[in-house]
C-alpha cells in the first residue's frame, strides 16, 4: 500500500451552523491544535481527500485550507507524500520539550539479575507467537479468564511439576504479569485475610518492602546466613516471603534442616510462605534442590517468573496458590489488570508443549556457567582477597573483600565505565566487609576478564583500598 493511501485519523469537526467557512473552520482547527502541541513538528494528517470525507465537505475546500496553512507555514506538502505538519511549526510547551539524555551505557556491566536477552530465542518465539495468533479463539480474544489461559496454566503445571516438584494441577496456576505482580497480588490477599506482619529475608530486594507496605503488610527482617533464613527467628509473623534456591542476593542454598524447620513452623502457626524460585533454573554445580512448595503445598505459594529463563520484557509469570487463598488471590488479580495479556499466554503454552523453554535452558546453563568460570577465574587472578560466597547458580557472584572504601570505589568504578551492585544496595548502611554482587549474565568472557582488571585497578587504588 503506498503511503498515501493509507487513512489518517484525525479529530476535528466542523459544522455548517458554526461561525465562518467550512474551510476557515478547518485551518482554524488545524493551527490551534499544531499551536497547542496536540499535532507536533512531523506529525501525518489525513490526505486533502480523506480530510474530506471525514468531514462531509467537498474536496476543494479541504485543498484551500491544506494550501492556505503551507502558506502559512503550518503544514508541508510534497507531490505523492502525505502532508505532514512542518518542522517549523513546532510549540515550545510540554509536549515538545525535549527528552531527558540517556546516561550512556557501561563499558562492563556487572549489574545482577539480568540475563543475556541478546540470545532470546525469537525464532522459536515467533513461531509460538504466530501459532497462538492464527488459532486463538474469540472467545479467547475477549476478557477470559483472569486467572489465565487455561492451556498455559496446564502447561505450566506439568512443567512445574517435572523440573520443580511443585504439586497442583492447573486449577492452582495464576498467570501474573511478572514476579513484582505476583508479589503485590498475594500482600493484598494476606492482608485481606487478616496477615498482618510479614519475614523478609535481610538482605533482600528493597523493593519488595514497599510492595507488601502498599499492600498493608508490616514487613520484619530476618537475618540470613549461609544455611539461608534464620527460621528461629521468624516468631509470630504470619507470612513469609524467601529465595530457597538461591537467596537473593547472598547466593546461600535453604538447607535442609531449615526447610524441614521452615515447614513446621508454617504448619504451627498455619502461616503462608512466598516462594521466589529465583534462578532455580541456573544450578551449574549439580540437580537444582526441589521447590520448598513441594514439601507443604497448602502452606506455600510458589512464584516464577520467565524474566530470568527469557527476557524481562515478556512480563510473564505465575503462582501456585494453596486452595485457602485462591479466591483472594483471584479478586486481587482481576482488580489489577483484569488478566494477563491473553496472545502471549498463548504462545508460552505452546513454547512449553514444544519443549522450547528446555531446549533454551540448556543452552543457556552451558553458556552462563562458562560465564560464571570466567568471571571466578578472574577474581582468582586480579583480586585473590576476594572470597566468593553461595553456591553456584543463578546469574552473579557475591564476593566479599577483606578491605576496600565502598563510596570511593563506587566514584572509581563509575569513572571507569564499570556498573556493579554491593551489600548495601540490599542493606543500607551494612557495615560488614565489602561486598560486591557481579552479574555475568549479559557479558561474554573477554569482557569479563578485561571488566574485572578495571575493577581491582579501581579498589587498589589508594582511596578505594582504605577501609
Ligand atoms: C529476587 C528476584 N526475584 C524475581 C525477579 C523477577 O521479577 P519479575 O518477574 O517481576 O521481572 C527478580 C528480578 O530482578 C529478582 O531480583
């Protein structure tokens, strides 16, 4: 179709009982809302012939208005291109102004938690995308159900089961937009029911406190070791929220005394767990440990997310909801967004029957592992103090350094191109040792060497070494 031919909306009316011309109201129209910033420096407007039959008026009228504002310097016209509101025309005003500068990107990016998106398999993607889109129901394509397709629910169930161990059919899946959202929908549904304090692992991701705040939920910290939460210490909170596969960000593994504590506390004081099987998928040392949810599945809520195994952008994850929360969990997800985005579930479901999200996993452990060796390599060459703590898995190393002045290594570090993560990004005003949390997700391994002899460069110098 060529350019020209293709309709243009635009809202403007003009009446023949209004005061002037038909034409006259339609540049008046024109110049206020290019004047006002409605229609900006470049934007399309409808051919003389569509302006036309979109107001009722003959065609010569929409000409002499269209030549009249060329004239006039509003609109340019060219033969055989649409008319275009002018460059010059452009308002100073709030929809003009200009957008913020980007902050350029790092040279090494050691930022955690963030996968290698440059091999998402979009081939593969594609393929589910357009096999959900040529078989998708009407039905499917209204409202549905909030709870989510129910062919991803299934498909997610069986999966969950095979590689997790989480027990529940399709009926205790939830599709959510992302983790964030899984999180925010089970706070209001605990405090709905009456949960009011809730253990968060310390450290742990800072945002989740605001979330179970805004929810109604009084967080409490729960200090973490190398055996994961400390479980005698979760006294009479009524919920939980934990990363027994890998805790964020210390990389401990729940041991099995404390899940099996774990598990008799939430049956004792008939309390809810949050599980963010966070980076289970990525255990490069041998099998992931099952999911905590397996072992009490009333008492748990399991929550995933594809952010990690594919891309964040996909906004994809979901629950496992114990039968006593499902109707709460329910109301909460449709109060939010009323489902999520019904074409994509589609094409998950049919990623997952395929054996896609398997296929990519693979791929993508051998590739994250290598990373992982590379980046511990390096440490073991440029920095020997560092000891690098949790076990292998997930997407970034923590290491701990016996000395280092953090804000004059974050100055350096930031001079020199290199974005990290430390402790008290987790925990303000830790005061234990140096500790800096390196993702390797997004970086191949010669970056990864030459990225870490910056940063031994930047924490030997004499003002970041102090202490
Ligand atoms: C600890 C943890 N859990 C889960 C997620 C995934 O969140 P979402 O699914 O909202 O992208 C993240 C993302 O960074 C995370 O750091």
């Amino acid at each position: 179709m060529d350019e020209t031919s293709q309709p243009v909306e635009l809202l403007l009316s003009v009446s023949r009982d209004a005061r002037g011309t038909l034409g006259a109201q339609i540049e008046d129209g024109l110049r206020t809302a290019i004047r006002e910033g409605a229609l900006r420096a470049g934007a399309q407007v409808p051919s003389t012939r569509d302006l036309a039959r979109q107001l009722g008026v003959s065609r010569r009228i929409a000409v002499d208005a269209y030549s009249q504002l060329a004239a006039e310097g509003y609109l340019t016209l060219r033969q055989g291109a649409r008319p275009r509101v002018s460059e010059a025309a452009a308002v100073a005003g709030p929809a003009s102004e200009p957008a913020p500068r980007a902050t350029p990107p790092p040279r090494f990016d050691f930022t955690p938690s963030v996968p290698d998106v440059s091999a998402f398999p979009r081939a593969a993607w594609l393929r589910s995308l357009r096999e959900a889109m040529g078989t998708i129901s009407d039905w499917d394509l209204g409202y549905g159900d909030t709870q989510g397709v129910e062919r991803l629910r299934g498909a997610l169930a069986e999966y969950l089961g095979r590689v997790r161990g989480v027990v529940g059919g399709a009926e205790r899946v939830v599709v959510t937009s992302g983790y964030q959202q899984g999180l925010g929908i089970v706070s209001q549904a605990l405090a709905r029911r009456g949960a009011r304090g809730i253990a968060v692992e310390d450290p742990s991701n800072r945002y989740q406190l605001d979330i179970v705040r805004r929810a109604g939920l009084e967080p409490v910290p729960i200090p973490v070791d190398e055996a994961g939460i400390d479980v005698s210490a979760l006294g009479r909170a009524d919920a939980v929220l934990v990363t027994p596969a890998h805790q964020h960000p210390t990389g401990a593994l729940l041991s099995a005394e404390r899940r099996a504590a774990l598990c008799a506390w939430l049956r004792d004081r008939d309390a809810v767990a949050i599980e963010d099987d966070y980076d289970a998928e990525y255990r490069y040392d041998r099998a992931a440990v099952g999911a905590l949810q397996g072992l009490e599945p009333e008492h748990v809520v399991y929550a995933g997310s594809a952010s990690k195994t594919l891309a964040p952008a996909l906004r994809l994850g979901w629950l496992v909801v114990p039968g006593v929360l499902m109707d709460a969990v329910r109301v909460e997800k449709t109060q939010a967004d009323r489902g999520t985005a019904r074409i994509e579930q589609l094409a998950f479901a049919d990623f997952l029957a395929r054996g896609e999200l398997d296929r990519h996993l693979r791929r993508m452990r051998i590739r994250y592992r290598a990373r992982r060796d590379a980046l511990i390599a390096a440490l073991a060459e440029e920095l020997p103090e560092a000891e690098v703590v949790g076990i292998a898995a997930g997407l970034h190393v923590t290491a701990r350094l016996p000395f280092g002045d953090e804000d004059a290594l974050r100055d350096e570090a930031a001079r020199r191109g290199l974005a990290f993560e430390t402790m008290r990004d987790y925990r303000p005003g830790d005061d234990g040792p140096l500790t800096l949390l390196l993702g390797y997700g997004g970086l191949p391994e010669a970056a990864i060497r030459a990225g870490v002899r910056e940063l031994a460069a930047a924490i030997r110098l004499p003002g970041s070494r102090r202490r």
